[in-house]
C-alpha cells in the first residue's frame, strides 16, 4: 500500500517569509456555470512537499522541465535522525542506505502552519557520505536544506556539485524507517525553480533483514 507523504495545500498552511503564500478559490461553481467548477490556486513554487531545481540557487543551473524524472522515482531509504542543530556524519553511517534516494524523518518541527525559526541541517561530512553511496535524491521534513537565514546556502550548492537533488517538506510523522518505493513527481513547469509534488512512499523491507 502506497502511503502519501506530501503536506496538504491549504490556506493555513506555513509560507517562507516575504513568498507568495498558497491560496485556493472556486472561480465558478456548476449552478453558474451549468456544467462544472473551476478553481483557481496563486502559490510560491516552494510551497509545501516541494523539489528544488538548481536554478533556484544557480543562475546556470537546471530547471524543472529539464530534470530528469528518473530522480524522483525509485528505491528509497527513511532514516529518522532526531537533531536540534546538526545532522553529522556519524548520525549517517550507522544506517545501511539502499537505492539512491534518502529521505531523514527529524520530528524537529511538526505544525505545518507555523514556519520555523530554526531547522537541523546536514554537516558537510554528512552531504560527502551520501555522495560516496550514490544518493541522488535527498529529502528531508523541514523546509530547508540549509539554515533558514542562510543566504550562501551552502549545502543546497554542495549537494548541487555532487549531483543530489533535493526535496523538502515531506511528511514522515508516521513513517517507520526502512527501505520503500518512492515517487514525488514535479510539476513540468519551463523555467521553473522549483515545484510542488505529489510524493509517496511504498514499504518494502526493513534494516533488520539486512
């Protein structure tokens, strides 16, 4: 059974500081328009579960309809790493990582209404151990690879250089570590910097049967 692991977009839910904000309204409803309702969202591409393309830190970098989609689709580990400030190298390496994708359940911050003034983000020793196991997608529950006043944002380029892609904001409350399927498919948005996603999660086995 396929599990979501995506936020709800509503009107409630927590935006960066100074982003667009997401907003849902029917525009038409079926007794106006005799047939159908329409919808209408305004939103930040960085609302919610959502990936990062390179070209959002990098000028040169990719963007979302350039991405391969493969990256989003495959064998995934789920660790749950509980941090206050740093995610170090040694909180990694005693987990045997499966696929290439990791995604780090922190239970730091759970009130998707309220954004956070303080996340835990990985030491660079942490970033060099993934690329050493050949992940190409990492995800984490919080809304950022980096501090949320960083504005070198240093692992989201270090991740970058070392081919991993990012997801953020993902949802793994519920969510016991071990090894899944997984799919978080980006919206093909041209030019787009980052975008929302649909991401899920299918169990497969867990670490004791490694």
């Amino acid at each position: 059974m396929w599990k979501d692991i995506t936020q709800t977009l509503d009107d409630a839910i927590a935006h960066w500081p100074e982003d667009t904000p997401f907003t849902y309204e029917r525009t038409v409803s079926k007794e106006q328009s005799g047939s159908v309702n329409i919808g209408r969202i305004e939103t930040s591409t960085h609302i919610g579960t959502h990936i990062d393309a390179p070209f959002h830190f990098d000028d040169a970098g990719a963007t979302v309809e350039q991405l391969d989609i493969n990256r989003y689709i495959g064998t995934a580990t789920v660790i749950e790493v509980p941090a206050e400030g740093t995610i170090t190298l040694e909180s990694l390496e005693i987990f045997p990582l499966k696929g290439t994708i990791l995604l780090i359940k922190t239970k730091h911050h759970t009130d998707r209404t309220v954004f956070p003034d303080r996340i835990p983000v990985l030491e660079k020793r942490a970033v060099e151990h993934l690329a050493l196991h050949d992940i190409k997608l990492f995800g984490i529950d919080v809304a950022s690879v980096d501090t949320i006043d960083s504005k070198t944002l240093d692992i989201h380029h270090l991740l970058y250089e070392r081919d991993i892609m990012i997801i953020e904001n993902t949802v793994l409350d519920d969510i016991e570590p071990g090894y899944y399927d997984f799919i978080a498919m980006p919206l093909k948005i041209r030019g787009g910097d980052g975008s929302p996603v649909r991401a899920a999660l299918r169990f497969t086995g867990g670490f004791e049967n490694e």
